[in-house]
C-alpha cells in the first residue's frame, strides 16, 4: 500500500473514535437529563409507574 491509503486509513479511524466519543458524550447528557427528570417527577408527587411510563 501507499503512503496515502495508509494515511487516509489513520484519518479513517480517528473520524471512527471521535464519533464514538461524541455518542457517548451525548448518550450520558441525555441519562443526566433524564435522571434529573425523573427526580423532579418524584419530588412533586409522581408515582413509580408514571415515572417509569414516561421513560418508555
């Protein structure tokens, strides 16, 4: 292989990884966020089900 396939392989991979990162990053703001959520629905009196229910 030539130096350029190998280069735009590496490129390739780091476009991989930074996309996958940027998932995850995105994944564990929503969970937070929900998790907030869910607390706040508890608090002002919500039970488990509708909890649970707004989940899904």
């Amino acid at each position: 292989m030539g130096d350029g396939t190998i280069l735009l392989q590496i490129m390739a991979y780091i476009t991989l990884i930074l996309s996958g990162l940027s998932i995850l990053v995105a994944l564990s703001s929503s969970i937070l966020d929900r998790k907030k959520e869910s607390a706040l629905l508890r608090v002002i009196g919500a039970k488990r089900r509708t909890v649970f229910l707004s989940v899904i």
